[in-house]
C-alpha cells in the first residue's frame, strides 16, 4: 500500500534550471496539495487541486506552475529555478474535494538551488 | 507553544511521563484542526483531528484539547515512548468567505518532542 509517492527523492539544480516533481497517489483521492517546508518552519501551501481538473493557488504559489495530469497524478513546475526555492516539497491528498477530512503526505522531494 | 524564527520550541520528557504540547492558531474562523508527527527523513503523519464545535477528542494515547475562546490548542501524549521523538505540527483549516473547505491548512512552526528512556 504505497499512499502517496515522491519522485524524485532528491534533486540539486542550477538557478534558472527548470524540473518537474512529481506525485501520486493510490488511494482514490480527490484532492492533492503542494507544500514547502523550509528550516524550523511548518508547511506552507503553494498550490492545490480539489478535484481533478481543478487547480488553485495557495499561500506561496509565485515561481510555480501545478499540472493536475489525472485523478492520481498531481505535478509541481519550477521554470526557472531560484535559490530561494530550496527547500523540502511534500505533495499530501485526502478523499473529499470538500468538507474537513485529514491529509496524507509522501515523503518529500529535497531540492537544493545552487 | 509555537514561536517566531527558526528556532523550534523543544519538549524534553521521560519515557512513561504524559507529555502535553501546545499551539496557538492564527484565525477566529478557522473550523478543523489537526496534528501531525514528523520523523526525521519523512512525512508529516496524521495524529488526530478535532472539529470546531468539539472541545476535546481522544485516540488511542492521544488526546486533543480544543480552546477557541483563546484560540488554542492542545495535544496530550500518555505514557511518552522513545518512538514518539519527533516534531509535532498543529495544523488548522481556514474555510473560505463562503464557508467551505477544500483543505487549505496553515501549519504551526512545530515543536520538538525528545523522550529519554
């Protein structure tokens, strides 16, 4: 039972490099989120997706574009990647496209900007 | 409770002690809260959750307490073990100027729990 998987697990990029992360998820979810987490800080959401073909911002959503590819796939595009982007990205789903249910996360894309 | 910069707060407890750590959110209309536990290397995993309209929830060793009068937050950890080291992140749901929800949570800082056995 895989939940939701992270490719890749860790990646280094030059500035203005662009890279594509990616997610998925087996469980049938209808929503699926993108987050940063940056040293001693929690998460911060940059873009979600409700349902699939939906897509809209969050918190953090400048320099980032999302793909919502299909009901399991949800995708993360730096274009043109800065140093200030360095940082941990988690993508998370959950069943409902609304109401209050949890989310599931994966276990992160480490990516470092040089 | 949570704080500014990038300094965590830390929790250091005895194996066997109750541990209760604690968090202050941002939004009067925030209508769902939940806590999640990260492990080093990992993703933040799902504790419990509580709904605005409750004051108090329990789980299995775990137990969330509810105050909105001073918008605060609560997570109780009985009998602490070592495998419960981690970081603790409060988390709440803001829904939006209509009323629903689609899951845009804001994350507290997160606390650090260390259990020494």
């Amino acid at each position: 039972n895989a939940g939701v998987t992270q490719t890749p697990k860790f990646q280094v990029l030059k500035t203005g490099q662009s890279m594509t992360l990616q997610c998925a998820q087996d469980m049938n979810h209808n929503s699926m989120y993108w987050y940063r987490q940056d040293p001693g800080m929690g998460l911060r959401l940059i873009y979600y997706s409700a349902s699939e073909g939906t897509t809209d911002k969050g918190e953090v959503p400048n320099g980032y574009n999302v793909s919502r590819l299909n009901k399991r796939e949800f995708s993360l595009r730096l274009e043109s990647a800065a140093p200030s982007q360095t940082s941990v990205y988690f993508c998370a789903s959950r069943t409902h496209p609304v109401g209050n249910q949890p989310q599931h996360f994966g276990d992160g894309t480490r990516l470092s900007i040089l | 409770g949570e704080s500014v910069g990038l300094h965590l707060p830390t929790l250091s407890v005895q194996e066997g002690d109750n541990s209760i750590i604690n968090c202050a959110y941002s939004n009067s209309a925030s209508d769902y809260f939940i806590w999640y536990k990260q492990e080093s290397g990992k993703g933040p995993q799902f504790i419990i959750d509580i709904r605005s309209n409750m004051d108090k929830r329990q789980g299995q060793r775990v137990t969330v307490l509810l105050n909105k009068t001073v918008k605060h937050l609560s997570l109780q950890i009985a009998a602490t073990q070592p495998g419960d080291s981690a970081v603790y992140f409060c988390a709440e749901n803001i829904p939006n100027a209509g009323g629903t929800s689609y899951g845009k949570l804001t994350f507290g800082q997160g606390t650090i729990l260390t259990v020494h056995p």
